[in-house]
C-alpha cells in the first residue's frame, strides 16, 4: 500500500510521462503471469517504449491533472491497467505480437494527440509500417522509374545484337 506522499509522487511522475508523449495505450493484462510481463517489459524497453502499471483511480488523477482529453473515465477500462508509453508503433507492435501468445492480455484504448482512441483503433496502429518499412518502400517506388528505363536503354543493344546475330547464321 502506497502512503499518500508516494501517490502523489507517482501521479506527477505519470503526469509528465503522458503530458511528454503524443500517445499513449492502455492495456489490461489480468491473469497475464508475472514472468511474460517481465518479458513484454523488455521487448517494450529494446524497441524505445516502456510500460507503468498503474491504479485507475491514480492514473484518472494523472489524466485529469494535465487536461490532454475532455472525457476520459478511467473507472470504465476493464481489468488491470497499465500505460504504455515511448514510441507508440513499435510499442503497439510489440503488444500485439505479445497479445498473440498471451489470450488474456488485450488493449483497452488509448489517447493520440488529445483524441480518445479505441482497442481497435489501437490495434489498427500495430499494423501500420515502422518508419524505416516506409523508408525502404519509398526508395523501391523512387527506384522503379530509373530501373525501368536502364532496361528499356538495355535492350535497344541487345535487340540489334540478336538480329545481327541472325542475320549471321543466315549468311
């Protein structure tokens, strides 16, 4: 049991992580065992996220406290709450192939830019590419141009060698 000082001290400290991000998850991980949390911590950590458990009622404090959405009602998540934090994508990644392997564990919402999210929606952010996915898709349609005309300049000689070729064989 936390005293009250130690409250107040991790709804500042929750505060300013949430008030720092552009989003943050909510995720319910009841009957998740202790050791997979572990493991989900860490793969969270490696790709530049993090995760606080955190009491409801703490966590509505810390969110009303910094005024990020109109109407967010923490009582109404279900389950055992924690906050993901960090960089959101990969921390979504990371949870959906966590939620994979473990049936229990589910998203519950989250917050992006001051707009209440649903687990759908939160879901469908595990999905979009990383960025450096982007990157490399981008390079591959700026390249296809060039490639296409190196081929198409390619085979103007190759074409008069074949023919000359032929004509060759004929004679």
């Amino acid at each position: 049991m936390l005293r009250k000082d130690q409250k107040i001290k991790l709804v500042e400290e929750i505060s300013s992580n949430i008030k720092g991000e552009k989003a943050v998850l909510f995720i319910d991980f009841k009957s998740v065992k202790t050791k997979s949390i572990e493991k989900l911590r860490h793969d969270l950590k490696n790709v530049g996220a993090a995760m606080r458990v955190v009491r409801k009622t703490l966590l509505g404090k810390a969110i009303g406290g910094i005024n990020i959405v109109d109407s967010f009602e923490v009582k109404k998540l279900e389950g055992q709450v924690a906050v993901v934090f960090g960089d959101i994508l990969s921390g979504a990644k990371a949870c959906a192939a966590f939620a994979k392997q473990e049936k229990n564990f589910k998203f519950l919402g989250g917050i992006l830019e001051g707009r209440l999210l649903s687990a759908k929606e939160v879901a469908a952010l595990a999905t979009i590419p990383s960025r450096h996915e982007l990157l490399g898709q981008l390079a591959v349609t700026l390249n296809s141009p060039m490639r296409g005309l190196a081929v198409a300049l390619n085979g103007i000689p190759k074409s008069l060698v074949i023919a000359l070729n032929e004509i060759s064989k004929k004679k």
